[in-house]
C-alpha cells in the first residue's frame, strides 16, 4: 500500500502500488488537459518521494528536462510504487 500526500491541501490517499496517480489528483484539483504528457497542465512539485513514483516517461523528459524531472513529474503520466509520496500543486 502507498500513500499520496497532498502539501497545499493536508489530504491523503491510500493506493495499491502500481496504481497511477492521475485520478486522486484531478480529485484533489490538480488541472488536467491532455492526459499525454503534451501540455504540462499536470505538472505538480515532488516535495518527498521521489523515489516512489514510476520512472519518468520520454514525454516527461522532453517536457521538463533531465534536471526539471529530478522536482516536477506530470501526474498523467505517473504511477505510485510504493511507499509514501508528497506533492504540491
């Protein structure tokens, strides 16, 4: 089981690992478009974790850079591993 902690707001969810993370932050109001990983409307800050989120995608990597990547992910494209995550939008 994993958990995704949201900083500006104090929610939390639990999520089975593997699960993306897309759904429980649109939930939480983080603004999507595109759900592709073309428009950065999802990006959110990695404030701890980092290492629970799947690796980054190429649209990620072509969007934020090698060094965008190692703060921000894009939502639509992440899934939780494990362990405990905290975001801020």
């Amino acid at each position: 089981m994993a958990i995704l902690r949201f900083e500006n707001n104090n929610e939390e969810v639990s999520l089975e690992d593997g699960t993306p993370i897309a759904q429980c932050c649109e939930e939480a109001g983080v603004p999507f478009a595109c759900t592709e990983g073309i428009c950065g409307t999802c990006i959110v800050e990695v404030v701890a974790g980092h290492e629970n989120l799947s690796p980054p995608s190429q649209q990620e990597i072509d969007f934020l850079g090698e060094e965008g990547i190692k703060k921000e992910r894009m939502a639509c494209q992440c899934s939780i591993k494990c362990g405990n995550v905290k975001i801020n939008f």
